[in-house]
C-alpha cells in the first residue's frame, strides 16, 4: 500500500519532484531534522487540503515549509526548549557520555583531562 495512495497525480508527481530537496532546504534553514521533516509534511497536507485555493502548488509548499519551520524555531526559542536540549539533557544520555569518556581515558592512559 503506497502512502501516497489517493492523491491527485499532480500531489504525487509534486512529492516525488520536490519532497527531498524541499526537505533538505528546510534542514538547512532549521538545522534540526525533526522540524524539516514535520514542516515537509505539513505543508503538503495544508496544500492538499486546500488544493482549490491555491494556484501554484511548488511554489505554495516551498513558502509554507520555511514559515512552518520558521514558526516552529521561534516557538522553541521563546520556551527555551529544543529537541537537542531535551535529548543532551537525558540521564540515559549522560550516563553514556561518563562511560564513554572513561573509556577514553582509560586507553589514552590520562586520569584527568
């Protein structure tokens, strides 16, 4: 079962064209891979839903991508929050990191750094 099953051809065609470098655009606007991914996705679903008002699909789901991203940067900035904090933040994470870096200092021979 394709994910793209019931689209209009023209959303298929445009996904396929544009999808992974729209994607890629937006992750080097945003720097963060789960933004890209959720503004790509949103777009297209918001172009598809209102695919009678808009005349030029490509060029509706570029612009909206990067106001959704830029609109997702700008939420996180003004709550301090971000997936990369959130994640460097996790004890799994830091315990990980202590493991890691006394393997390191174990084979480098150091006790400090």
């Amino acid at each position: 079962m394709s994910v793209r099953q019931g689209l209009p051809d023209e959303y298929s065609d445009l996904y396929e064209r544009e999808a992974g470098r729209l994607w890629r655009a937006v992750y080097g606007f945003a720097q963060d891979r789960e933004i890209a991914s959720d503004a790509v996705a949103e777009a297209f679903a918001q172009c598809i839903r209102r695919s009678k008002d808009v005349r030029s699909p490509a060029r509706w789901i570029w612009r909206a991508a990067f106001r959704i991203a830029a609109g997702e940067l700008k939420q996180r900035s003004r709550f301090g929050s971000s997936s990369a904090s959130l994640r460097t933040s996790s004890p799994s994470r830091k315990v990980r990191s202590c493991k890691l870096f006394a393997r390191c200092r174990r084979i480098s021979g150091r006790r400090s750094c």
